[in-house]
C-alpha cells in the first residue's frame, strides 16, 4: 500500500482546521515559519501542502513587495 506524501498529509490536517473554524479569529493561517515548526518539515514541504489549498480555492497568498522608485 502506498503511504500518503506528507505534503497531502499535512494539507488535509489544514483543510480539516480551516473547515472547523480554527482560523476564523484572525482569517489567517499560522506564518510559514510557524508551519514549518509545528510539522517539523521542510519549507518546500509546507509550499506543496499550501499549494493544494490554493488550487481548491480554499486559501490565497498575499505578499508584500516593497518597490523602490
């Protein structure tokens, strides 16, 4: 039996937390950093579990970019 990659793994764990409302308070997931700690996996890792999220619609990602003119 093939086991689950951990990328799936760990995005049905924030599917789960999102459908259940433990991100309402603030409408944000915890920081990547954060992510990264709590799974104890790589930064790529949480990248592909967030972007399964991302093409289920279920979450977007803002970034900051700061320009100089």
């Amino acid at each position: 039996m093939k086991e689950i990659p951990k990328y799936m793994v760990i995005a049905n764990q924030l599917r789960q937390r999102i459908a259940s409302g433990d991100f309402s308070d603030t409408g944000q997931l915890p920081q990547e950093k954060r992510l990264i700690q709590a799974y104890n996996v790589s930064r790529i890792t949480i990248r592909k579990a967030l972007d399964v999220l991302v093409t289920e619609n279920l979450i977007y990602i803002l970034v900051s970019i700061f320009c100089i003119e």
